[in-house]
C-alpha cells in the first residue's frame, strides 16, 4: 500500500480522536483541543492532496484553515473565561440551560 | 392627434395618482385644478382627435392603436389597445366633456367637504374608467374599465361612508352590478371559446363573414346566449328591469356624483356596449327583441315610479332608468345611432337637471341649517318658489326638463321622436309604451318644476331668507349645460352620418332622422310625440301650478295605485324576501355554525396535534452541547455509511 | 526511509491524541497536544510543505498552544470536573460512533484511489514541487489575495470579540 493511504488513515484516525474527544469530555478547554485536533486532521489531508496532486493550493486554503482556528480559539477561550467567572466552572455540562 | 389618445386615459390618471396620494397636504385650488385641468385636458385631446377622425376617408375611420400586449397565455393574446371610430369618437366627448363640466361644478358642491381630495381622485378615477370602457378595442380591456366603473360608483356613493344609509346604497350598487357583470364575464368567456379571440373587430368579422357557414341553427343558439350573456351585464350596469334597483339608491352619493353616474359615465356603459356589439344583435332578432322590450317596459315602469315620488332627486334617478329604457328601445329596435343620439342628449340634460337639483338641495341644505331647521332639503314638499332666488338655477332646470319632456325644438324632442318612429317601425306595441312612458315623463318633469320653483315656499319666511343662488362656479356649467340641452338636438344629421360607417347599415339613416331634421317623413308621428308632451305638461299644469288639494284628492282616489307606484312596486321589498333574507340566513348559518364548529375545529385540532407533537418532541432538546455534537457525529456516521454502500 | 520516518511520526501523533482525551488533568492534554502538533509539522516538511510547517510550529504549537496553556493556568482548576454524569448513555454511544467512523474512514482511506501525479514516485521525491514558501506566497497573494485580506477582517472581528467578552466592564 503507497504511503499515500496512510496519510488518509492517519488523518482519520486523529478525526475520529478529535471527534470522540468532542463527545465525552466535559471540560470545555479540553473540548476545544479536541476541535484542534479535528481541525489538524483535516489539514493533514489538505497539504498531502497538494502533494499528490501537485498544486499548491491546498497549502494556502491550510494557511486559512489556521487564521480561522486561531480566531476560534481566541473567542472560544473568552467565552471559556468569562463563563468561569460567571459559574465558577468550565464544565460545558453545567451550561445546560436552553432546553425545554 | 389620434396617435396621442392614449393621454386622454393616461392624464386623469396621472391626476388619480397625485390627489390620491398627496392630495391631502395640496391646497385644495391645487387639488382641484389638478383635477379639472387633467380631465379637460382629456377632453381637448378628445375633440381634436375627433376633428382629425372626421377628416379622414370614410372608409379609413376606425383606427386601432396597440399599446403593448397586455397578456398572453394559450391561445389567449390581449392587448392593451384602444379602439378609435366614429362611435367611440362621440362617446369619448360626450364623456369627458360632461365630466370636465360637472368636475368643475364639484368644485364648489365639494368645497367645504374634508374629503376634498380624496373626492377628485374617485371622481378622476371615474373618468379614467370610462374612457378606458369606450376606448378598448377588445372584450378584456372594455371589461376591465366596466369593473373599475363599477368600483368608482360603489367608491363615490360610498363617499360619504359614515352615513349607514350611503355604506348600505354603494354595497347594494356594487353587488347588484356583480349580478350583472356574472353574465358579462360569462359572456367574454363564451366569445373565447367560440371565437378564439376576444378583440372587437376580430370576433364582429368571424360573425359577419362567416367562413364554412358558421351560421346554422346551432350556431345561432350559442350566439343568441353569449347575446343575452351581455345584456344581462347591461342590465345591471345600465340599470335595466331586473337589475335597476341600485340607481335610485345611488343619490346616497354627493350630487355632482349622481349627476355623473347618471348622465356622462356607469349607466351609459350598457348602451354603448349594445351598440358596440350591434353585429352580434343583429343576426339573433329574439335577443334583440328581448332588449327593446325590456328598454320599453323599464322605460314605462321607472316613468310611473317617478310620478309620485317626493324627492327631488329620486325623481330624477328614476327618469334616468326610463331615459335608460328608452335607449335600450331604440336599440332593440336597430336604431342604434338614435339610441347613442339620445345617449348624448340625455347626458347634456340629464346632468343638467343633476346638477340643477344638487345647486338647489345645496341652498336648502345651508337655508335650513343657518335656521337651524331639520326638514330634508331633498324633500319637494318643503320647497317651492326657489326660482325667485336662484334664477340661474331655475331657468337652466326649466331647460333641462322642457328638453327632458320632449317639447319641440329642444334636443330631448329630436332623440326621443326618432327612437319613437323607429319603434313605430319595428313594434308598434313598444311605440305606444314608448309614447305612454314620454307622457309620463313630461308630467313628472313639469310636476317637478312647479313643485320646486314657482309657487309659495313651505318652510316658513326665516328659511327662505337664507336661500340664495350658488357660485360661479357652479352656475356656469349649468349654463354651458344648458346651451347643450338646447342645441344638442340640432347635430343629429351630421351626427349620423358620421356615425353611419360604424352601423354600417342604411335603415338607420331613414325617416327618424328625415322626420327629426326636415320635418317630413312621419310627419303623423311627430305630431303625436309633441301631442303627448304636451298633454304631460298639461296635466302637470293643472294639477300643479296653483296650490291646491287636487293632487291630493286625486291620490286618494287612486289610493292602491298611488300606494304602489309610491312603494316603488315594492320591489326591494320583494327582492328582500326572496333573496337578501336567505342570503342572511345562508350567512347566519356559515357564521353561528359552519364557521364556529368546523372551521374552528380544524384549525384548533391543527394545533393541538402540532402541539402534541411538540410536547414528546421537545425532549431532544436536552440543552448538552455535547449531546448535540453526538446527534451530529451519527449524521456523519450516516453519510459516510451511504459513500461506502453505494 | 520514508516509511520509517511516517511511521515514528504517525504513531507518536496518535498516541499523544489520545493521550490528549483521556488525560485528567488538562494541563497535560495541553503538553500532548503540542506534540501531536508537532509530529503533523514533520509529517508537512514530508511532504515537502515547509511554509505549513513552519507555521504549524510557530503559529499552532506556539502562539495557539500558549494561548491555551495561559488560560489554563489563569483559571483556577483546583476541583476537577468529577461530579456524576447526568447523561447516562453519552460515552457508551459516543465510543460506538467513534469505533464506526474510525472504520468507515478505514474502509474510505483504503478504497481511495490516488491522484494520478502519484505514480511519479514517493512523496519528496519530486523534484521542484511547489511548496516552497515561494510558490505558496505566489498563490496567496494573486489568485487568493480578496481572501486573504478577508482573514485580517475576520481576526479584527475575533480580537474585538474576546475583548468584549474578556472585559468586565468596557
């Protein structure tokens, strides 16, 4: 098998971390690293698709995938710390309120 | 000039849009030289478009002007095209010359109402809509300015819509028109499908040159029904028996109104169409005969009407439906180009007498409110004398009826002596109802006069000092209205020749005209009609000119007949009971039941099983966002199982 | 060696992913994920992206990662998050889901047909390939240049956003 599908099964396999991640853990902080790690998965797949292809593109849309991660993070942290300061906790179970 | 007709429709409309819209922040002198100016700007585009018609070939005078294709769908194509020939030509003058004059009138009828501007838009509206009616040069298009004058009169009888009494008369006029225009969209529809086209001149080809010999028995048959089909339209619009029950009703509306509907525009609609459609009516004699005698036996029954009635104005809406009648007469009887002849001379007196009448319930009205009286200002018993004070009024309203009654030399006389000798003609039994209903009309007329404007006033001195004549403006239409009543008889050779092309037929150009011009002819006739005139005058006189209780004694005497003519033959009454009152029932149980119980029980059991469904539903949303991003990750899951299967 | 070189990598990274989700404490799934970060920067200079790679390391595990840690610490962790879960069956579905789609991407990555450049060789091997910081910047700043100065827009967005939420009062 060429190295190629490896690159895909690594991506997916840190995917599927990120996206298990997502769904068990309660601390929200953890949570956000695990949308990180979805986020680096995909990227993965981007620059190796630039390689095999052989167009650079792929790289640039990588570049705009961080831009766009870095500003997630920014607001999800501050939303993360006033949420703290507001409960006293950063456990995302206890943010439960818009239900029936 | 006649490439510009289509800015006889555009200019009022142009002045509908600005009063309606900004008519309540213009001064009112804008409002109503907006008004006016647009509509006798129409009126000159008018005349001049006429002059330059009359100019052209014989043979050249029917012009068609396409101004965009209106829609198309199927075999449907409708343009928005105007129709200019001869007939439409009178029509077009008569219309917006009669309604530049009562505009005018208006001004002063309307000054001190609040409701100013909002009354030169449905008044312009008005005009608009008729000129469309007379200009279209198809079914669609004429149907369109029917409907919208139709709309216009529910709107200006309506006007003063805080009196039940007028709310109660537009709603009447509205829905007894819709009986009406049933049978005239049944009508358009039926020429469709038989005709695959609804332009005028298309379908009169098809009927006149008819190819394979479309015209059999059968044929015949479905043309006599998309015949009678219209009629019926110009029975409601034209206020005919059955459908003539709104009109009288109608003076609910502020005056120059009535004068307007009555005279210029609305009632004139059905004539027109009927002459318009005259090739339609001429191969099918049953429909044709069916319309003479319905015009005849109006004419007769709304002349008796008015015999007894009080109100000054009610008398004259009922001459209006026998003028009406004699119209359809002369159509019935092919005298098409008598029937427009008398169309227009009815317009010049009959908005004469209008408009007489509104300048003399407005001097009344401000009389018996500066005296802080409540008698009705409409009421004849309450006046009397009134031409010693307005004598402008009362000498153009003694024109308007003498032209009314058909004394000689005025342009009543002329019409309604070639209707009558075409009757003579074709029926001899419509003739003599025709001659009973003229002497019906000069009574009432003269009744009127005498009533109105000699004898002693009956309200006492204080009331009659407040009596005064009208302004300018409002005097000087009646004048110029007056000059027409008069003068108007005297066209009528020019008249038809110029509309003959359009009637495209030699008997309309025979002894009436002969009779009416030269004096020849049916010389016999001629003597009879001014004979009944005169007697009408004459009984009139006698019972009227002194004050006296031989009226009176003379109802009395004929008490149940005075009783029923004064009941009006108690025809609301009877339309009341057969079909207003199970419509409410009908209304009463679609409310109380139908309404209350199956409606409402669908639409509430609509919500509750949504809101049932909500209630077991809404347990999904358990508020963990992680929760949420589980449902998510299974949707991928999802997804991507469906990439791997297929 | 490029098989020796992917394998160290690859497996450091998914070790050190999991690590980052089980950890307790996240201070050290923090650590852990700065190494994940990491090896995917060798695995892009493998595949000759030395400008990603770069800035995977300076932007990622740097400026974003401190970002983290500085959070983590200003807040204070003293009482983890041990109270009962109130969503009972949470973890068990989500290991399920987690096991199905590690499968189907499985069964997607080996189904996966490579772009036919493939057959030129392994990767690196191609000689001037495109992912030098030249031709990426290139890229950048003519056939994506508008979006490039839509991300400065949409940092100004994210920087005002966390002030106005970070501020106790304006």
């Amino acid at each position: 098998m060429p190295l190629f599908h490896y690159y895909l099964l690594l991506s997916g396999a840190l995917f599927t971390i990120g996206v298990v991640g997502v769904l068990t853990r309660r601390n929200a902080l953890v949570v956000l690293m695990s949308i990180e790690l979805m986020l680096n998965a995909v990227n993965l797949l981007f620059v190796t698709f630039s390689k095999y292809l052989g167009i650079v593109d792929g790289q640039v849309i990588v570049f705009f995938v961080m831009v766009v991660a870095a500003a997630e993070v920014a607001v999800g942290l501050g939303i993360v710390v006033s949420r703290f300061r507001l409960t006293g906790t950063v456990d995302a179970d206890k943010a439960s309120l818009m239900k029936w | 000039m006649i490439d510009y007709l289509f800015l006889t429709i555009l200019l009022p409309l142009v002045g509908v849009l600005v009063n309606g819209f900004f008519g309540a922040r213009l001064p009112k002198k804008l409002v109503a030289v907006i008004g006016c100016g647009t509509v006798g700007a129409a009126f000159l585009i008018g005349v001049s478009a006429l002059i330059a018609l009359a100019r052209l070939p014989v043979a050249e005078r029917s012009v068609e002007l396409s101004l965009f294709e209106w829609m198309a769908a199927g075999d449907l194509r409708v343009h928005a095209a105007l129709l200019f020939d001869p007939l439409s030509a009178v029509m077009l003058v008569v219309v917006s010359g009669i309604g530049l004059l009562i505009h005018v009138y208006s001004i002063g009828y309307m000054w001190k109402d609040s409701g100013f501007a909002r009354y030169f838009t449905y008044l312009n509206l008005f005009i608009v809509s008729m000129l469309i009616l007379i200009l279209g040069n198809n079914f669609v298009v004429f149907y369109v300015g029917w409907e919208l004058v139709g709309l216009c009169s529910y709107l200006l009888i309506g006007f003063w819509f805080h009196k039940p009494s007028a709310a109660d008369a537009a709603k009447k006029a509205f829905i007894v028109n819709r009986v009406g225009d049933l049978g005239f969209a049944l009508g358009i529809f039926a020429i469709f499908a038989v005709f695959g086209t609804v332009q005028f001149s298309e379908v009169f080809h098809a009927i006149r040159e008819p190819v394979n010999g479309f015209v059999d028995g059968q044929n015949l048959l479905v043309l006599g029904a998309i015949a009678v089909l219209l009629f019926i339209g110009a029975m409601g619009k034209s206020a005919q028996i059955p459908l003539y029950v709104w009109l009288p009703d109608a003076m609910e509306g502020p005056t120059p109104v009535s004068a307007l509907i009555h005279a210029a525009t609305m009632v004139t609609a059905g004539v027109y169409m009927v002459a318009r459609c005259h090739v339609l009516y001429e191969l099918v004699p049953g429909v044709l005969a069916f319309v003479g005698v319905i015009g005849a036996v109006t004419a007769v029954l709304a002349a008796s009407i008015a015999l007894v009635q009080h109100d000054i104005k009610r008398v004259l809406a009922y001459s209006t439906i026998s003028q009406l009648g004699y119209m359809f007469l002369g159509c019935g009887v092919g005298a098409y180009a008598a029937a427009i002849f008398h169309l227009m001379t009815h317009a010049f007196f009959k908005a004469l007498l209008f408009l007489g009448s509104g300048s003399v319930i407005h001097s009344m009205e401000h009389a018996i409110r500066h005296a802080h009286g409540d008698a009705d200002p409409q009421d004849m018993r309450n006046m009397g004398g009134l031409g010693r004070h307005m004598r402008i009024t009362a000498l153009t309203f003694v024109v308007g009826s003498a032209a009314l009654a058909g004394v000689p030399f005025l342009s009543g006389f002329y019409s309604k002596e070639e209707i009558l000798t075409s009757a003579w003609e074709g029926n001899r039994l419509l003739w003599g109802l025709g001659v009973a209903g003229a002497v019906m009309t000069a009574f009432y007329m003269t009744r009127q006069v005498l009533k109105t404007f000699f004898g002693k006033f009956r309200l006492g001195d204080d009331i009659e000092a407040g009596l005064h004549e009208s302004a300018a403006v409002m005097t000087v239409p009646l004048l110029l209205l007056a000059v027409g009543a008069v003068g108007a008889g005297w066209i009528a050779k020019p008249l038809h020749v110029f509309l003959s092309p359009v009637f495209n037929s030699q008997e309309v150009i025979h002894g009436g005209v002969e009779a009416a011009a030269h004096g020849g002819g049916h010389g016999s006739l001629m003597v009879i009609a001014i004979c009944a005139a005169f007697a009408g005058i004459a009984v009139g006189v006698a019972l009227y000119a002194k004050a006296s209780d031989r009226p009176t004694r003379l109802a009395a005497a004929l008490e149940p007949v005075h009783r029923l003519l004064y009941n009006k033959y108690y025809v609301d009454e009877i339309y009341d009971r057969l079909m207003i009152s199970q419509g409410h029932a009908l209304s009463r149980f679609l409310a109380n039941v139908f309404d209350a119980h199956f409606i409402d029980g669908v639409v509430n059991g609509v919500a509750k099983v949504v809101g049932g469904v909500g209630e077991v539903l809404k347990k999904c949303q358990t508020g963990y966002v992680r929760n949420y991003a589980l449902t998510m990750a299974a949707g991928v899951v999802a997804i991507l199982l469906y990439f791997l299967m297929r | 060696m490029d098989y020796f070189l992917f394998s160290v990598a690859a497996i450091i990274a998914v070790v050190s992913a999991v690590l980052v989700i089980v950890q307790r404490n996240p201070m050290h799934s923090a650590l852990y994920l700065i190494i994940t970060l990491l090896c995917i920067a060798v695995l892009y200079l493998q595949l000759s992206a030395q400008f990603v790679a770069a800035v995977q390391v300076i932007v990622y595990a740097g400026a974003i990662m401190v970002l983290f840690l500085f959070v983590l610490m200003l807040l204070d962790q003293e009482n983890p998050i041990d109270t009962p879960s109130t969503l009972r069956y949470q973890n068990p579905v989500a290991a399920v889901m987690g096991l199905l789609l590690l499968v189907e991407l499985l069964f997607l990555s080996a189904r996966a047909q490579p772009p036919a450049v493939l057959t030129s060789g392994a990767p690196g091997s191609s000689p001037g390939f495109p992912g030098s910081v030249e031709s990426v910047a290139e890229s950048m700043f003519t056939r994506y240049l508008f979006p490039f100065e839509l991300t400065s827009v949409l940092l100004l967005i994210g920087m005002v956003g966390v002030i106005v939420l970070a501020k106790r009062k304006l």
